[in-house]
C-alpha cells in the first residue's frame, strides 16, 4: 500500500490573496487527516507565497500523521526544521525565483552543502528525501549522500499522459520503474510527486510498485474544488490502497 501525503501549498495561497486566515490551514489538516492519509506536506518558499514560515510551529502542534518539509536548504529554512524536527524534509534544488518544482537534484549541484545537510538531518533524527529525475545515476548519487529515501520527479510522465503520448508515456515508465528498482535495491525508500492526478496516479503505482509514498497538492485541491474534499480524499485514498474507484 502507498502512503498518501497531501501537499497543503495551494490552500495557503489561497488563504494569502486575502487578509485574515480563511481558508485556515490548521483547521484543513484536521479534516484530511480523518482520512487515511500518512500525514501533510509543505514547502515554504523564500518568497512566502504558500506556507509561511509562522505557520510551521501552528502546522506541528496539530498534524497527527508525518510532517514533511520540503524545499531548498538555505540556512533560514534548515534551522527551522532542525528546531521543529518534522518527520521528514524533502530536498529540492530549487532556484529562489522558480514557480514550481520542476527538476531534480542532480550530481554536481551543492554536492558538499548536501552531505553537510543530510549530516545535520541525520543526527537530528530527521527522515531525508532527496527529490531527483528518474534516472539510476542520481540514484545512486543520493545513496551516496546520506539520505533515506528518493522523491521522483514525475512532471515529464504527467506531460506524456496529458498529451496521449503512449509511446512517451511508456518510455517514463520504464524511466520510473528502473529508478525505483535502483532505489530499493541500495535501502532507499521510493517516493514520488508532482502532477499526479486521478488519472495518472493509479497507473504509475501499479508500473512501479512498490511506492512507499506519494506526494500530492495542486491536482488533489483543483479536486477538492469539483468534488469538496471527503469525497476527494476518498478517490485519492482508494487509489494509493490499489482500489479505483472509478
């Protein structure tokens, strides 16, 4: 079975095109986590669109599942997490002006600021994800660094899906599936985020199986929209247990 965890990013900028704290995030992850999820997912940003760094402590004291933290480990975002000690943090080689997450941590970006975090999270009983393409190569760079588990990058297999490119679709998988094999094969666990959907999420689980985990935000709130949120989580939560209810 995979572990959903629900990427609550959009629902904070939500809250931030207005004054005030509607919709109220605290009050959001009560009600996700009646659901059977692994727990919640943020990535503050040096910009502070989404999650804000003082909504860290608040999201800590009411999550009940995992708190996972992800994002670039600049200086002001690691001493937080060492101080609220999540479950897990995420890396991310983001670049401070970037939209989105949209490629992974490759071998010769801040190798030694890596390992000298991946230290740091270590000792703190910190649980490491090292967000990569779905490449072996990087794979085994992450082995080699000192972290836990490998988030792969599956914007390209959304785009191939999105466009019906079957053949380009296939050739992700066999991408996704090589990756993860790799990542089991060295004791890492294997996560996976970024565009899933209900339409491409039961398909790539069951061509990479076994996924430990999924990380999913901006499809599951567009989903919350058109179907509220009890019945969104039900769609995704039976698809992550290898049931579709469709």
């Amino acid at each position: 079975m995979t572990n959903l965890s629900v990427n609550i990013n959009k629902l904070a900028l939500l809250r931030n095109s207005r004054p005030g704290e509607h919709p109220n995030l605290l009050d959001f992850v009560t009600r996700l986590e009646t659901h059977p999820i692994v727990g919640i997912t943020v990535h503050p940003r040096p910009d502070e669109r989404h999650v804000r760094y003082r909504d860290l402590l608040p999201l800590k004291s009411v999550i009940r599942g995992e708190f996972n933290i992800e994002g670039y480990p600049s200086q002001a975002l690691l001493q937080r997490v060492l101080s609220l000690k999540p479950t897990q943090m995420t890396l991310v080689p983001d670049r401070i002006d970037v939209l989105t997450s949209d490629s992974g941590w490759v071998p010769g970006f801040d190798d030694e600021l890596l390992k000298h975090v991946c230290t740091k999270l270590n000792a703190a009983k910190i649980r490491v994800s090292l967000f990569i393409e779905a490449n072996t190569e990087h794979v085994r760079f992450a082995a080699e660094s000192g972290v836990d588990a490998v988030e792969l990058y599956t914007g390209e297999y959304a785009k191939a899906c999105d466009t019906n490119n079957l053949t380009r679709v296939e050739d992700e998988l066999m991408k996704h599936q090589s990756a993860a094999e790799c990542a089991r094969t060295l004791g890492l666990r294997v996560h996976a985020g970024h565009d899933l959907n209900l339409q491409n999420l039961g398909r790539y689980l069951q061509m990479c199986a076994p996924v430990d985990e999924v990380s999913i935000g901006h499809a599951l709130t567009v989903d919350m929209l058109r179907f509220g949120l009890d019945s969104c989580l039900e769609h995704y939560c039976l698809l992550v247990s290898g049931c579709n209810p469709e």
